[in-house]
C-alpha cells in the first residue's frame, strides 16, 4: 500500500464512498425498524396462553407452528442464500421482478424479524409471572397486559441485543452485492477494481464501516442510559417528589 494511492483514490471516489455508506445506512435503519416491528408482533403473538380446548386453542396452535417455521428458517439459513432466493427465485418460480433496493429491504427485514423474533419471546418470557397474574387479576387481557405492564420492561431488558442487531445489519448488507445493491462494499469492489488497487480501497471501506458501527454503538448506549434513570433517587413522604440525589431532600424538606 502507497499513501500516494490511498490519497488518490480517497479524493477521486469519496462521493462513491459516500453514497454507498449512505445506502447500506438506509437500509440497515430500514431494515432494523421494520424487523423490529416484526419480531415484537411475532414475540407477543408465540407468548399468548392456550386455551384448554376449542377451535381457538386450535388456531392459535397453527399459527404458532406457521411462525416457528418461518423462525428456524431465516435464522438457520445465511442472509446471502435468502437474497438469491427471493430476488431471483421470486423472477423465476413466480414471474415477479422485484426492485434490487425494495429487495433489500425485504430481505433485511425479515431476516431481522426472525432475530428479533427470539430477543422478544426470550425477554417477554424473563418477566417475573406474578406481574402477568397481576394484571389479569384486575382485568387486564393479553393484549393489555403486554402494552402497559411487559413491554416497557421488555423493550428496556433487550434494547442492547437490539443495538447488537442493528450493527449486524450493517455489516451484513454487504451480501446483498449478489443481488446488484449499490451498497459500500457493491461500490468499493466497482472502485477497486477500475483501479486495481484492491488494498487501498478496502483499507477506506474497513475505516467507513468501523465508523459507522462505533457511531451507532455510542448513540444506543447513550440511550440505555437514558432508560436506566438515575442512579441515586429517593421519594420524600407527604409531597411524593422524587429527587435524584439524596443531599438534594434536605433543600425540598426545608
């Protein structure tokens, strides 16, 4: 490696960078949300209580079977393999030509759903039970139930294996190269090769990706700390103030 070529290539192509970065970020964001709204939808749905008998217990148990499969599937088969079976299964088992981006989004998306899928059940399932017979206790359903006593609690727990997913996603657009994404890696493979200087121009992709996903790391710490409240509180008989530090309940006392 030269860093006349790596200054070369830097100032001939950082608007190719740039636009790539700027895809693989909208569709891992993208990607991310609607995944996510997937698995919660999917989390809730598998955590609901069968009924002892009937047709509901029945319906409930076919559905339930149709999203485990849909589960173990995206999460036993690697995203590249999804992306040429979508993209190009779809065009010739079922005649349908599918936008290369709009693919993107798909496959990102439910891909991320099946994860998160799993993330949800599991932090549903780690809530104490005596908070669900609680809430049932005074008359709460399902539903609910999970909207204003689990979910709170639930997102809180599991926001971290969410960010983790959500740095996964972006580095793992780069498959979606198979399918003609114009992604960072699509765009830096294009760069390296007009140039065949394929060390320099990967050395400026790692840099991009490394940035990216170290931005969006700090952001949702920064948010879990907000989550977290503070950590010293203390709530003062008679006016119910809450403070965050205790020598802060003298000056309200007085």
């Amino acid at each position: 490696m030269t860093w006349e070529w790596l200054v070369k290539i830097v100032s001939g192509n950082w608007k190719g960078f740039l636009l790539g970065a700027g895809i693989t970020l909208l569709i891992s964001i993208t990607g991310t949300i609607l995944g996510s709204f997937i698995g919660l939808l999917i989390g809730i749905i598998r955590t609901i209580p069968l009924p002892d008998k009937g047709i509901k217990r029945a319906f409930l148990k076919g559905v339930n079977a149709l999203l485990t499969a849909y589960v173990e599937f995206f999460r036993g088969t690697p995203m590249i393999v999804q992306a040429m079976v979508i993209y190009y299964g779809s065009a010739m088992a079922l005649g349908i030509n599918m936008n290369p981006f709009g693919a993107a989004l798909l496959i990102v998306s439910i891909n991320t759903g099946a994860y998160t899928a799993e993330i949800v059940r599991g932090g549903i399932i780690s809530i104490d039970k005596g908070q669900f017979e609680a809430a049932h206790a005074i008359g709460m359903n399902h539903m609910k139930t999970m909207l204003h006593v689990v979910l709170p609690q639930v997102i809180r727990n599991i926001l971290p294996a969410l960010g983790n997913e959500f740095v996964i996603n972006i580095k793992d657009t780069s498959v979606l190269n198979v399918i003609g994404v114009s992604e960072l890696y699509f765009t830096t493979k294009s760069i390296a090769g007009n140039n065949f200087r394929y060390f320099e121009a990967f050395a400026v992709a790692s840099v991009i990706y490394l940035v990216m996903t170290l931005t969006v790391t700090r952001i949702l710490r920064f948010i879990e700390k907000k989550l977290e409240g503070p950590e010293n509180f203390m709530v003062i008989p008679g006016n119910q103030m809450q403070v965050e530090r205790p020598e802060d309940a003298l000056r309200y006392r007085q």
